[in-house]
C-alpha cells in the first residue's frame, strides 16, 4: 500500500511509536494499486474544535476508513477513559478512542460534502497495537476495534477487505463518488510539497498543499505506467516530479530521476536527499544500467529520437511496456536546449496518459501577465495572486550595466540577499561582462528548470525567432518575488512590437 508520506519521513517525524509500527506494517500490506494510506491528517473543520487531527485516512478498495491509533495501555472505569504511558501512568483521556475516530470521520464527510464529491461508504477504525484484546461494548462492532493479535500483514489485509466487502451501499437517489475522485481529492487535501529555495539549496520547513492538478498527477502514478505531465514553467513539475520519486523508491522500486541539464543536478538532490533514488544528468548515464521506473524532468530537451532510443535500455522494459513519467513544458522552453522533434513528441504521447498541470505555483500574476501578453505563452492561472509588479527600467544601452548594478544594490538596501538575485540577459551575456563577481549571472540555458527570489532581466533579443523567444521566456519565468526588466528604448519598442503582434496575430 502507497504511504503519503513515505515511511521513511514518516518513521522521522512521528511521535508515536505506535503510529509508525502501524505504518510499517501497512506499507507491507498487498492490495489494489490505488490503495492509499494518509498519515497524520489534519481536518480543517471539526464537529468538536476548529482543526482535529485523523491518525490514518485510508482508501481501500473504494471505502474510506478514519483510523485512530492509541499506544499504551487503554481502559474505560466508571464511564471515563484512561491511557497508559511508557512509566506505568494512568492518564484520562477526554473522549474515548472511539469517539475520536469518529468524530473525524464525521469531519471528513462534511468537507467531501462541501466539495460535492457524492457520498462514499466510511468507517471509523480505532487500533491499539499493545493490548491484547480490545474492550468490549455494543457501541461498536468487533471487527472495528484492532488490537495485539491483529498487527500482522496478513491479518490486516484480511480485515481491510472484510470492511469493504461489508461496506454499506449508497442509499437511495444519492450520486456515489467514484474511487478515482475520491483519491484525487484525498491526495489534494493531504499531500503536501515542499517549499523550495533553489538559490540556497535547501527545503524549507514549509510544506504546501498540493495543487489539484498536482494532486491528480501523484494520484494518478499507481494506476499509469507511462505518463507524460505538461505544465508551463512555474506549475510545480519538479515538486511533482520528486514526490513521485519518494513514493516509487517507498514502493522498493529501482529509480532514476534524470534531465537535459546539469545544473538540475543539485536541485534534485536536494528533494530528494535521503531517499534512494538515482539522480544524474541523462548524458552521463551508466550505458549498462538500467531501471524499474525512470523519471525525466524537462522532458522537451530530450524530445528526439536519440534520447528516446536511449530510453529504450535505461527502463526495464522498454519504452513502449516500462515504467516511465515525463514531464515537460510545451511552451518556448522547449527550444531552448537540447533538440525537440514534434514528430518524437507526438509519437510518445500516444503512448501514454498525459496530464496537466494549471495552476502557476511559482510566479505572481504580473509575471503571468507579462509572459502571457507579450510572449502567448500559457503558463498556467497565478497562484500567487498578490505580490510585487513587474519593474521597467528604461536606459541608454551605455547604462545599461549600472541600471543592473543600481537595482542590485537598491535590493541589498531592503534586506535581500546577494545570493538571491539572478541577472539572466536574454540576449548577449556580454553585456554584463566583468559583473560576476558581484552578481549572479546566468544564462538561460543555466537557469532553466530553476528559480530566484529577484530576477533582472537585460538584453533583449532583436528578432522575434524561436530561439530568441524561448531565452526571453525562461528569463522571464524564473522569480518566486520581483521581475526587473532592463531595456533599451529600442528593446522597450520591440517588447511593445510582439504585445502588437499578439493582438494582431500572425
């Protein structure tokens, strides 16, 4: 069974042993590939408080089951339920175990119902892996109150089927949610993603709530082989992209993450730093190694049938029956590095689910706006709604350099650090020639598939070829906070001759 998250963050976060014991044993429990089970799930409403917590949501086999896990000893006395700790004390507890369970799952269903899932069979679990037998009471049936003697695989297993065999039908006239969306809407309230800072090379504490599309695409992983996900930049690919990676290497499975790139190198290691999964540019591959699932990030720089040949012997399998995921921007990135083949391309989409990923997670609306009005790139509706305007510097082209100086220095001034500047010309790197050693300067080439806090862009492109309009379109699409466009007056002219062009047509 799919654990969210793995086990392995689970067993370092969990600060109950009984929790992790419990989910030891169901990451071993076999069953249908779209069994999921969601530890430490947090209810934004609650019958009771404001916000409760559900030890374990579990979906199997289309039935939702709330868990809620007590380690120690537990008893009811004289009407009142009492927990044991790891000395030998007797704590009371201010509602009993059961309650608790289903309390949650009462929560659960009136979120589902807000969400117009339609109605899904649910059932309120309580596990106590250190007593031997559970208390008895006509509260509740036998079969819903697990203890010692049933902390085994197998046993589990048998127990999860009895309780979606038995499972109660939709009554009359109500619309049943069907098992696809009932995952992906678990997947999308309690998946969460980490909060990347590429500049530094770190994750953040943070963790964010998965997009729906994002929720979709991790749901979606058990019950697809191959699958290519399409999003603009700034969708949230590579957090996709790496949570899939956690949960096949969970699974056991032999994985590889891999790109065009080589400076994708230390953004993936740093997602997935401790868990054991292959990270590596595609061209410096191992030629005799293989794998069980192979992941490719910025798939469009790969779109050839070179690569995809190559495909061939890096999945077990091959192409055509292996385990693969791609994920690519069909926007300009796609003739920025690398060589793409529209023919390739769309060979191998036929040959798999494809996905979309909408919803920009990256950029705010006026980075949006500006690659969508001047570029007609699609790069997914703003996430981040409110937050710094796109900043117009317009200069004499023999100022330009201290123009980029001088915003530089004006950031320093508020408190951003050097590090979190990036100064990309789209054009001619020259023209910030002999400023490395005080700014970050990249290419778009280098940039790519990564992202900075500020970005200055200089060195506009003078012609409208599709080279030209993916360097400006990765520039462009790389800040998380501010955009500061640097142009000449007769760049500022031709910025406002593709906006023209836009409204024009061809």
């Amino acid at each position: 069974m799919i654990l969210v998250p793995d086990l392995k963050t689970i067993e370092s976060t969990s600060q109950s042993a009984a929790e992790t014991r419990l989910a030891r044993l169901l990451r071993q429990v076999p069953g249908p590939a779209d069994a999921v089970a969601f530890h430490s799930v947090k209810l934004r409403s609650h019958r009771y408080k404001q916000q409760a917590e559900a030890d374990f949501v579990i979906l199997w086999k289309g039935v939702v089951l709330v868990i809620e896990v007590k380690g120690g000893g537990v008893t009811k006395d004289g009407g009142s339920w009492y927990s044991r700790d790891r000395a030998g004390e007797w704590h009371p507890l201010p509602t009993g175990p059961m309650e608790q369970a289903r309390s949650a799952m009462y929560a659960l269903a009136d979120i589902l119902q807000e969400e117009n899932a339609g109605w899904f069979a649910r059932e309120a679990i309580v596990v106590t892996p250190d007593i031997e037998s559970p208390p008895h009471s006509v509260e509740w049936k036998a079969s819903h109150w697990l203890a010692k003697a049933d902390m085994t695989v197998e046993r589990l297993r048998r127990l999860l089927d009895d309780l979606a065999e038995n499972a109660p039908e939709p009554p009359p006239r109500q619309r049943a949610a069907s098992t696809s969306t009932l995952r992906s809407w678990l997947f999308g309230e309690f998946s969460r993603l980490p909060v990347i800072d590429a500049m530094r090379g770190t994750v953040l504490e943070e963790q964010e709530r998965a997009t729906r599309e994002q929720a979709r695409v991790v749901a979606g992983a058990a019950m697809n082989e191959r699958m290519m996900v399409l999003g603009g930049a700034g969708t949230g690919k590579s957090l996709a992209l790496a949570q899939l990676a956690r949960q096949e290497a969970a699974n056991g499975a032999d994985v590889l993450v891999t790109f065009g790139s080589p400076a994708l190198g230390g953004y993936f290691d740093t997602l997935l730093s401790g868990h054991a999964v292959v990270v590596a540019p595609f061209a410096g591959l191992d030629a005799g190694r293989d794998f069980d699932v192979v992941l490719i990030d910025e798939a469009q720089d790969l779109m050839n049938a070179g690569s995809m040949d190559r495909l061939e012997t890096l999945v077990r399998g091959g192409r055509s029956a292996g385990r693969w995921r791609m994920f690519l921007d069909p926007n300009n990135q796609a003739h920025v590095d690398g060589r793409f083949d529209p023919d390739v391309y769309a060979i191998v989409m036929s040959e798999c689910a494809v996905f979309q990923l909408d919803r920009n997670v990256r950029n705010t609306k006026g980075v949006v706006d500006v690659v969508k009005n001047y570029l007609g790139a699609d790069i997914g509706d703003p996430g981040i709604v409110h937050g710094d305007q796109v900043q117009w510097y317009t200069v004499p082209e023999a100022r330009r350099r201290d123009a980029v100086a001088d915003i530089a220095r004006s950031l320093a001034s508020e408190g951003v650090a050097r590090s979190e500047v990036w100064v990309i010309p789209a054009g001619d790197a020259c023209v910030v020639a002999g400023a490395a050693d005080t700014l970050a300067v990249k290419t778009p080439q280098e940039a790519k598939g990564l992202e900075a806090d500020h970005v200055i862009v200089c060195s506009l492109p003078k012609e409208r070829t599709t080279a030209a309009m993916a360097a400006l379109y990765v520039a462009i699409t790389r800040p998380r906070v501010g955009l500061h466009m640097v142009v000449t007056p007769e760049e500022r002219k031709f910025m406002q001759s593709l906006a023209k062009h836009r409204l024009v047509g061809e």
